[in-house]
C-alpha cells in the first residue's frame, strides 16, 4: 500500500514500524479528546446547564410500530408514517415480548 498525497510506503517492514506509530499517536488523540470532552460534560453538569437526554423518550411510540407491522406494512413505510429512520422502527419491534414468556 502507497499513500500517495504523501509518498508513504506503507508496505514494507519500516512502512508497517510508520503506520504503527501514527495508528497509535491517533487512539491517544482520541482518548484525549473524550477525556476532555467527559471532563466538560462533568464541569456543566455541576453548573446544571448539562441534562442528557430525559430517559424513557422516544420519537414515537413503539406500541404504533408494532400496530403497524400487524397489519402488514413494511419497515420503510413504518418509518416514514412515524418520521422515524428504519433504525428506529427495528428498534421497536426487537422489543416486542412474545406472549408465551
């Protein structure tokens, strides 16, 4: 493999050793960045200007999905009568409890 914009070559053992590296500077940036941002969510929260999202909040009601999905509707169609993303509409459903449980 060839980096091209910076004519890198990736494919050798010293190619490998430099993708190493610069893979790992990358995941200690990440880290980083969610410790500061678990740090500004911490310095909001005893301000009380951070909430979260309320639990228990749905765009829709998945007891509507499941009405649907009875009588016959795709998922798509699902999603767009309740203006919610296909995800969602699987979402709801994959919490329906069968009866005999």
């Amino acid at each position: 493999m060839v980096v091209v914009t910076q004519q890198i070559d990736l494919g050798g053992a010293v190619g490998r050793m430099v993708a190493s590296v610069l893979f790992g500077l990358a995941e200690i940036e990440l880290e980083y960045r969610r410790e500061r941002q678990a740090a500004g969510i911490a310095v909001a929260k005893r301000r009380g200007a951070y909430h979260g999202r309320q639990k228990g909040t749905t765009k829709a009601k998945p007891g509507r999905a499941r009405q649907l999905r009875d009588q016959g509707l795709s998922v798509a169609e699902i999603a767009k009568a309740l203006a919610v993303s296909d995800r969602s509409v699987f979402r709801y459903l994959a919490d329906e409890v069968p009866a005999n449980r």
